[in-house]
C-alpha cells in the first residue's frame, strides 16, 4: 500500500514537473493531423449535446471572464474611479482576433457584444461551418473567405464578424490572407482558447499571437494543464469512458501548466531580434490600486 502511495506521489510529481516551452526547428505552428481530425469533426460544431458540447458549457464563462477582465484592466487605467466601465459595454467597438475560432462559438458571442471580431482557422471546414451558422443570424455583418455561399454583407447590420480560413503566420506576413477582404495586423484582444496544445511549435504560436496584439492590448490563452486530474477527465473519461469526445482529441504530452505559459511570457522576447515586427516589446509594469495588484507584460 505504502509503496503504491509513493509511486502515486512520484508519478504525479513528474506529470507536473516545469519544463519550458521550447520552440522547434521549423517555424510552422499547423499540425496536419489536428486540422485534419478537427475537420472531419466541423459538422458537429452546433450540435449542443455533441462533441464540443463542453465547449458549448463552457463559452458563457468564458465571455463573462473576458468581460470582467477588460473592465478591471480599464477601471484601473482609468483617470478617475472608472466607475463608468461596465463590463457589458467594454468590447463595443474593439478589434477582436479569434485564433483557432473552430465552428465559430466564441467569435459569434464576442461579435454579438459590439466587437469587431475577426475568427481565423486553418481548418476550411471549420470556417465553412463557422460562416454558415453565422449567416443565419441577421444581426451580423458578415464576411467570410469560406466557399460556401453566405449572404452579401450588409452595411446596414451592426455586428461586425469576419471569418478567414488562413493561420496567424499567413495574418503576419507580407500579403493578405485573402484577396477579398482586408483585415487588421494588430488588434485591441486576442484570444486563443483551447487551441495551444493542439499546435505544433507552441513556443513559435505564441509569439505569433503577441505579435498580433496591439500596443497595450490584450492576450487571452486557455489550455489544459499536464496534471492527472486533467488526464482523468479530459482523456480517460472524456474519451474512453463516457465516448462524449472523439478518441485522439487530446494529447496528454502537448498539455501546458500555467507556470510554464508564466515562465514564457517572463522571458518574451527572447532577444532583439525575436521581437515584433513593428519593433516594440512588451514591457513589465506593475499596477496598484488600493490593495489591488497586478503585474502587465
């Protein structure tokens, strides 16, 4: 019993175990695999009590928590006591990047809210799926680089959404990720959610996703931590045991702990010469209201 006991306590040391984030020898960040077995998943996106229902679950907490974070951050960015900043209103007007928008859950919620959303994916399905749910809804102004035939967009819609089938190396390069519509370079939020450990080159990822972060904006990353629980629930019960996730969705190895996305983003840019292409670096800063804190990157 005993000697289980520590094999138990060794085993859940080493799971998680800090170990950096290292970039690898190439530079693309696209894992064949993930986009193809996400693909074959795209007509499910929808579906409430289907595969990604918990993702469905988890979007209005997630929404909630964007909100309230840029509210705080305004509130004490604020030269008075902000006490006009209300986190229903915070997106209205802002630029958005959704990185890895999949069907389209989050990029639909944050567009609804006022924000100029641009949802990307390096899966063709997912954005066709993505654009067709969206064009159902007349309250958007859509665009979209899927083939699928969506509606004209029109200027009179108010809530702004664009969908690209392209990746965050294509938005960073020197041309367009589509003929047809202009997007931003940089934007006021990102967000990434539950797309880190699906990537190749994480190290390589996230630097493309500050990079595509405007000066004093924001970066928003969900993952899934290395730890057992995470691998009880995420892999043995999700997949094996309740069949509600597709078996091979998750990775248990690519899971990040968020001392290693901590230690990171302490050390980011690596050097000069890694720094964005506009020349900035993020720069450390600590904020005190009251007895409030909070250290920026």
């Amino acid at each position: 019993m005993h000697s289980s006991r520590r094999a138990l306590a060794l085993t859940t040391r080493l799971l998680r175990q800090r170990r950096p984030i290292h970039a690898a020898a190439h530079s693309s960040t696209v894992n064949d695999a993930e986009i193809s077995h996400f693909s074959r998943l795209s007509s499910e996106w929808w579906d409430e009590s289907g595969e990604f229902s918990f993702l469905h679950r988890m979007n209005p907490v997630r929404v909630q928590f964007i909100q309230e974070k840029l509210a705080e951050i305004a509130r004490d960015e604020a030269p008075n006591d902000g006490a006009h900043i209300q986190p229903g209103t915070i997106l209205k007007g802002l630029d958005v990047l959704d990185i890895g928008c999949g069907g389209g859950l989050l990029s639909e919620s944050l567009a609804r809210l006022g924000a100029r959303t641009v949802g990307i994916d390096a899966s063709e399905a997912n954005i066709a799926i993505a654009s067709l749910h969206a064009s159902s809804d007349p309250s958007f102004r859509l665009s979209s680089s899927a083939t699928t035939s969506i509606p004209h967009p029109s200027s009179s819609r108010h809530n702004s959404l664009t969908y690209l089938h392209t990746t965050t190396s294509a938005l960073l390069g020197a041309e367009s990720p589509s003929a047809s519509l202009t997007v931003p370079r940089q934007y006021d939020v990102v967000t990434s959610l539950e797309v880190l450990e699906h990537v190749s080159n994480p190290a390589h990822f996230l630097s493309e996703c500050c990079s595509l972060v405007k000066p004093g904006g924001h970066l928003f990353l969900s993952t899934i931590a290395r730890t057992p629980l995470a691998y009880a629930l995420t892999i043995l019960f999700a997949e094996h045991i309740s069949g509600k996730v597709s078996k091979g969705t998750h990775t248990f190895s690519k899971y990040v702990n968020p001392e290693e996305l901590l230690d990171f983003f302490k050390d980011y840019p690596p050097s000069p010469e890694a720094r964005e292409p506009s020349g900035l670096s993020r720069v450390r800063r600590h904020i005190s209201r009251g007895n409030r804190q909070r250290l920026e990157v």
